[in-house]
C-alpha cells in the first residue's frame, strides 16, 4: 500500500468507514479550494489547523557543497508557503509528551 492510499484509508477509519470513493473527491475538493485562496488571496485560514500564506524569500547565497572549492552559489528571490498552526493545534502538540507519535 503506497502513502496515499494509507492516508484515504486513515480518513475512512476516522470518518466511519466511508468508502474511498467518497473521500478522495472531497479531498481534492478541499486542495482545489486551498490554492484558489493561495492564488486570490495569498493566504487560507483552515479552521482548528491553522494558515497557509505565500511568502517571498529574499535572494541568498549559499555554499556549493558540489565544488571542491567551495564556492557560493546566488539564489534568486523565490515564493514559498509558508505554514502558522492554530492555537488549537499548538495545544494539541503541547500534550503530546510521552506520547510516541512520531
């Protein structure tokens, strides 16, 4: 079983053992959704989890570990999305001690 297929079955179990055919369409229904706000907005609050908001980073220069001598290599400005949890989720983190989750 690949990844993708572990996630829908995760959401089966926690959704009463909905068929996979139902799931999966709401899920990209709701990916569909989240980039359409990325692209309008710039940002998207999902409710108990938390935001996604576009960011550009700055140019920077790093070490170009393929060459022997070290070199740096320039990198241009780029986007990126950036991820804020919500209150509720930093929480549910917080009490994860001596829980092995990870």
């Amino acid at each position: 079983m690949n990844n993708k297929d572990v996630f829908f079955q995760k959401v089966s179990i926690e959704h009463n053992y909905q068929d996979k055919s139902n799931i999966v369409p709401v899920y990209y229904a709701i990916l569909r959704a989240v980039l359409k706000s990325l692209r309008s907005q710039g940002k998207i609050r999902l409710p108990g989890f938390g935001e996604f908001r576009i960011v550009k980073q700055k140019p920077r220069r790093i070490i170009n570990i393929a060459d022997p001598n070290r070199g740096y290599i320039n990198l241009p400005a780029t986007y990126t999305i950036k991820f804020s949890p919500s209150e509720k989720l930093k929480e549910y983190i917080k009490n994860l001690d001596g829980h092995n989750h990870i």
